[in-house]
C-alpha cells in the first residue's frame, strides 16, 4: 500500500485549531515509548500524565483511530501527532508484521464488527411492511397539512414575513420530522434563512424555493406515475432513506477516487457531512454523506483525506442523476493524480441544465474548472473566476478563503473543484505544483 499521506491531509482529521497545535506538538520521537507501523496500521505508546503512557493506534485501511487518553476529541492530540511523527520522519518507528496485542486486538475486533455488519440478519418481511404502511400514512397526512399551509403562505403574500419570529418555519419543520418527512422539513429550514438572508431579491428566493417544494409534494401524490430513478429522488427528498442492506445488490464501480474536496453543515439539530470523489478513469462523481448529532459526531466518516486516492468499489444510489454513493469495498491507498476538468465556462451552464433535465430538484453539481482567472468586480466586492474568452462563474459570497486562493494563484491561471448551484461557484480545492490543496469553503 503507498502511504502518499501529507501533513496538511492529516492536519484535515483534527477536530479543532488546539489539536491541530497539540498533535504538531507531539510529532517528535522524544513523547514516545515505543512506536511502530505495518501496512494496516500505526500504533505508539505516548508519555502522559498518568503512570502508563496512552496506547495510540490508528487503522491505515480504515481511518480509525483508538487512544487510551481521556480526551473526548477525536481523533484526540496523539493521535494526530503519531500519524505527523509516522509521515515527517518515518525511520524513527519500528516496522513490524507482528504488532503488540493491544494493536492486534483492536484491529481483530474491527473486522469481526465489520463482518457482523455484513451477515446481519434479515428483517422479518412482514414486520417491515406493517412499519412502512404506518409511516407512509404518516408522511401523506403530514404533507397535506404542509400543502394547504403553503398555499395559503402564497396567498396572503410575504410581505408580513420580515416580522415573524424565526421559529414560524421552525414549528413547520418540527411538524415534519414527527410526520416522518424530514426531507420537507430541511425544505422548511431553509424558508427562513432565505427570509433573513438581508438580501434584496429575498421574495423572489423563497418563491422559487417554494415552488420547488410545491412540485415535490405534488410529484409525490403521483409517485407512482414516473420513472423508478425519479421516484427514488422524490423518496429520498421527502424523507425517506434506503438501507445498505437495500443496495447491496445493485452493481458496484471499482475506480482510483481522488478526494477533491469535503466540508461539514452545521444545523442546530444535525451536522452533514458531504465528501466529493472523482473517479480517475470512469469521470464519474461521487458524493458520500453523513450525517451526526453535534454532540456526537463518531459517525462522520474519517476515511477519506482531500487529495488522497484511493482503490475503492462505490454502490451509486438509484437516481435520475446518480451522484450519492455508498464504499462497498476499500482496497488501499494510491498515488494521486491530476483530474481532467473543463476549461470554459459555458460548458459548466450546459451540464448543469443537463442535469437539471433529468432531475429537477438538482443543486450542486461538482466541477472541475481548468486554466481559470480570478478577477474581482470593479465596483462590487465580489470575486469570480474567468475562463479565456472572459466568461465568467461568480464565486460564492460564503466561500472563506478567497484569500488562499489568490496567495495560491498569485494571478497565474488555476485548476480548482468546486460545486456550482446555479448561481454561484463554491471552491473547494486547487492543484498547484507541489499537490493539490484543499479550501475552507465554509
């Protein structure tokens, strides 16, 4: 397996700027007992304030880490600094086929978990109908009610809107979630940022918005009446979700995934996380979720570093426009390429309304955009990128480190991946001539 990791992938994995500082801080051989590594994984015992030193490990095909500290953070300061220790100076850790049993154990205990995982057993076919008939009755009320709310929003008009309290779309929402739709409710959520957004076009926003949701909760009382991909993107915006167990089935695509770019979105109630891969010889993107409470955030994926590659066979859910993916198998870490990506802008136009041809409810298509310019507007404070017939994409005004991007472009033209919404382009990584460098994008 190559281990082409950098320290700037790894500073990625640590869950604030304190550990990112700690974990540089114990990145020499000095804090450490005993230190080794194999092709599975990396393991140490660091110096602590305890009379035993903390037993560090960290799985290299999984991205899993373990550490006897008692810190909540994860992966915790040792962990980030033996994964810095094993990539700046290697030759100080022991290689070994035979790692102590603390390691050995813990990477057995792993695989038989991941084996359960795979032969659990079937559901009882009758229980699982009678559930889903229960809930299916429940989404159907609960967007009927949601569809009269809105009609009637449409017909007394916005103008009253700027004074409701910001829960007047959050009681919608909550209404939603226990209605078993939380699709419908991120839909709701999303209302009232648009409302408080303080921008001037805020009305014509949330029509379009609204309009949007009118079609999906109309497409969805003739579910029945499409095509089956579609029908699974209507499902899967209203709320619905598919097991892995469901997909199992389906055929996999084996390619080398480049990480071009990943970022989490904070909401009181959840965090997302969205993971962009490019598949070296297929073209194709792939989008990997997942989803946590913010107090409880072990169920983000840590697997995947922004400019790494892996071998990895992915299960594309059905869609209209597959993009989402579930990791069937992971076979280990590559050298990393260059993607190939699209050099005017008009071609970003057209795929998009590809795209939306196919699936209506599309909104962020990834792009690799290449030998591109950044200009600023001569009278507005908004940036943009330009390709060489002077077409233009406008940057996202969330996007954070415009800053990075010019110190990095240096007004030399740029490869860069993002997402495009319609509107705006949202950087999420650029390649320049030592590798490729991920963006804050948020």
């Amino acid at each position: 397996m190559s281990t082409q990791y950098t320290v700037e992938q790894i500073l990625q994995l640590a869950p604030d700027d304190a550990s990112k500082k700690s974990g540089k801080g114990l990145a020499k051989a000095t804090h450490w007992v005993t230190s080794g590594y194999n092709e599975l994984a990396i393991w140490g015992e660091c110096k602590g304030s305890g009379s035993n030193p903390y037993q560090t490990r960290i799985d290299l095909q999984n991205m899993a880490f373990k550490c006897t500290c008692p810190s909540r953070k994860f992966p915790c300061k040792h962990a980030i600094g033996l994964f810095l220790l094993y990539v700046q100076d290697i030759s100080v850790l022991t290689q070994s086929d035979d790692p102590p049993d603390w390691v050995a154990d813990w990477l057995a205990g792993r695989a038989e978990k991941q084996q359960a995982k795979v032969s659990k057993p079937a559901k009882n076919p009758a229980v699982s109908a009678k559930t889903q008939a229960k809930r299916e009755a429940s989404v159907q009320a609960g967007l009927e009610d949601i569809n009269l709310w809105l009609m009637d929003l449409v017909r007394s008009g916005f103008n009253d809107l700027k004074n409701r309290p910001y829960h007047f779309f959050e009681q919608q929402a909550k209404r939603m979630i226990d209605a078993k739709a939380s699709g419908v409710a991120r839909y709701l959520q999303s209302f009232a940022s648009i409302v408080n957004s303080g921008e001037i076009d805020w009305a014509s926003n949330l029509l379009m918005e609204m309009a949007k949701l009118h079609l999906l909760l109309e497409s969805y009382k003739n579910i029945e009446q499409l095509d089956p991909a579609l029908q699974q993107d209507i499902k899967a915006l209203i709320g619905w979700s598919q097991s892995k167990e469901e997909l199992a089935d389906l055929p996999a695509v084996r390619d080398q995934w480049f990480v071009c770019g990943q970022y989490t979105e904070n909401q009181p109630d959840l965090v997302t996380q969205r993971i962009w891969l490019y598949g070296q010889t297929t073209g194709k993107f792939a989008l990997l979720l997942n989803f946590a409470i913010p107090t409880n955030l072990l169920s983000l994926d840590r697997q995947w570093l922004t400019g790494a590659t892996t071998d990895a066979e992915l299960i594309f859910y059905p869609s209209a426009y597959p993009l989402r993916a579930l990791v069937k198998n992971r076979f280990g870490n590559l050298d990393s390429t260059i993607a190939v990506g699209v050099k005017q802008i008009q071609a970003v136009y057209q795929t998009y309304q590809s795209a939306l041809s196919q699936q209506c409810w599309f909104n962020r298509l990834p792009i690799i955009l290449e030998d591109m310019r950044l200009y600023k507007h001569p009278t507005e404070s908004r940036w943009g990128l330009q390709d060489a017939v002077q077409d233009s994409l406008e940057i996202a005004p969330q996007f954070a480190d415009i800053w990075q991007l010019l110190a990095a472009s240096a007004g030399a033209p740029i490869n860069v991946f993002g997402e495009y919404n319609g509107t705006h382009f949202l950087p999420l990584g650029i390649w320049q001539t030592y590798g490729y460098q991920p963006l804050n994008a948020l």
